[in-house]
C-alpha cells in the first residue's frame, strides 16, 4: 500500500506524540508535531491554506491527575485541551474537502485519528460483591466523569465523518520509561515504597508504548480500519498482581499497600481511575490484523527494565 503523506500531530511533544512523530518521520512521513503552544497552531493554520494534510491525529489532554480539585473550570480545561485541537482539524478538513470538490481528485479520505481512552467503560472495585466487568468496544459507557470526558472527545471526532475515516483510539495506561506513570513507579517500588492501590483486586489495562505507536501506524496505513479500537495488551492482570510482578522483577516487595478510601479522599471524582478497573478486550483491534510487540506484562516490564525476558 503506498503510504500517506503529510500528517500533523496535535500533543506532538507528548509522550505517546513525540514516540508516534519519531517513528513515523523514520518511515518516510512528512510529519508536523504541535504542542498547545499558540505559535505552532498558528504555523499549522497556515501550511494549511498552502497544501493538504493526508492525516491528522489528536494526541492532546491535559493530565486529569494533575491538580488536586476537580472544579468545574478544571473540567472544562480538561475538555477543551481534547476537543479543542479535533475542532481546529476539522476546520481544515472541510476547508480541504471544499477545494478537492472541484478539482475532481482521485485521493483517497483523509484519516482523523483521536485519542480517547478505557475510562470510557464501567469500573469496579474488584471486590466479591462488585465482580470486574468484562468489555469490549460494543460495550456502553459509564456515566462518570471520565466516561462522560471520554465520550465528548468521541462525539467531536465524529464531526468529522463526511471529510475524513475517523479512528478513535481507546487507551489503557501506557508503561514507557520516556513518562507518565512508570518511571515513578518504578523508583517508589525500588525504595520499597510499592504496593497494592485499595483492594488490589481491580482490574489492570496497561499497553506497551511500542505498541502504541505500532497501533497508530496501523490504523493510518489500514483503509479498512474506522470507528472505535480498544488498545489493550490481551494479558488481564488485576493490580494487585502487577504490583506483585513488577516488585519481582526489581527484587522488591509488594508491601506498601494503600486503602481504597485514601484515594477517593484525595481525588474524589478521579479515584475510579486509580482504585476501580476492568477487564477489557481488544476485539476490534485484533480482527484488523494488529498484532502485538508485547502481548505479556512480564515480557513488557522485562523490555522496560531492561532485562532478558524471565516470565
């Protein structure tokens, strides 16, 4: 298949960005990375009245674990910092269909990929009387905030349908040593301050970073591929058994374990995320022919610490 052109990053500095840019910029891509910086949507606003953009994909979010209160102006910058940048691509997109409208133009759809994330599926504790629930993308949503969030960074890719092939991306936490939460975790449980998060019995999504940057080049390059991907690793851990594994592999013990009502005292709204889980299937994504670099926790962590794979 031959490969798409131009494409623009928006949370191009981040940490899945910056791993999705340098890879694709390796394959051959004409490859525009955006921070939220106003001079880079500036730029971006003007190559654009210049040529066409093949591909555009919305990597942008505030961190919704970020500040310690949840107010309704948070809310409102945690939705705009990943609604906003799918508004701005969307502008572009019908400005690019209106010119290729009269130009009789053979090119193929635009491809729109947005990320959203598994905080869009129902959660539990884990515990005996509230089992882990199993999804997959045909699964409905959770009227929390997250899946609320979730479901409003969906609904503006959406928009886009008539101009583009929209693919929207479900995430789990991603384990990179470049950031987000391994690399602290990593140094907590070498202090031998890991453990378990509240009952332990939740259950764990998590994805490689190397997959997801296979998984973003797969959903540009398959023409087949519309709609909604969950982008979790196929081994279900609950956390508890993470903690565990990780603890092993660094010759640590799991033993700083924290309740369940520490963490809904401190974040409130945003506790489901760290104390509540779920089983989630990748349907989807493995009926469109993605296979996995890191199918196994113990083979990701082994990759991530750098050590042979032991099991």
């Amino acid at each position: 298949m031959n490969k798409l052109g131009k494409i623009v990053i928006a949370g191009g500095t981040g940490l899945i960005g910056k791993n999705v840019s340098r890879s694709l910029r390796s394959g051959g891509y004409d490859c525009l990375a955006l921070s939220s910086k106003k001079q880079d949507w500036d730029s971006f606003r003007e190559q654009s009245t210049q040529h066409s953009f093949d591909v555009f994909v919305n990597l942008s979010g505030r961190n919704i674990l970020k500040n310690p209160i949840l107010t309704q102006s948070e809310k409102k910058s945690l939705l705009d910092s990943r609604v906003g940048p799918t508004q701005e691509f969307i502008k572009v997109l019908q400005q690019q269909s209106q010119k290729k409208s009269g130009e009789n133009s053979t090119h193929r759809k635009p491809v729109l990929i947005v990320a959203s994330a598994v905080g869009f599926y129902p959660t539990t504790n884990g515990s005996d009387k509230t089992p882990t629930p199993e999804v997959d993308e045909h699964s409905g949503p959770t009227n929390s905030f997250c899946g609320k969030l979730c479901q409003s960074v969906e609904t503006a890719a959406d928009a886009a349908s008539n101009e583009a092939r929209v693919v929207k991306l479900r995430f789990p936490i991603v384990l990179s040593n470049d950031g987000g939460l391994f690399p602290n975790q990593a140094l907590q449980y070498k202090c031998f301050l890991g453990g378990r998060m509240g009952t332990g019995k939740q259950g764990l999504p998590w994805v490689h970073i190397d997959d997801v940057v296979r998984m973003i080049n797969h959903a540009i390059e398959n023409e087949q591929m519309e709609g909604v991907y969950n982008v979790v690793a196929p081994d279900f851990v609950t956390q508890d058994q993470y903690s565990k594994l990780l603890a092993r592999k660094l010759n640590r013990f799991a033993w700083f374990n924290i309740p369940e009502f520490v963490f809904r005292l401190v974040f409130g709204e945003r506790a489901p995320l760290l104390v509540e889980g779920h089983k989630v299937n990748s349907v989807r994504t493995n009926e469109s022919g993605f296979t996995w670099k890191f199918p196994s926790l113990s083979a990701a962590l082994d990759a991530l610490l750098g050590r042979k794979n032991s099991a």
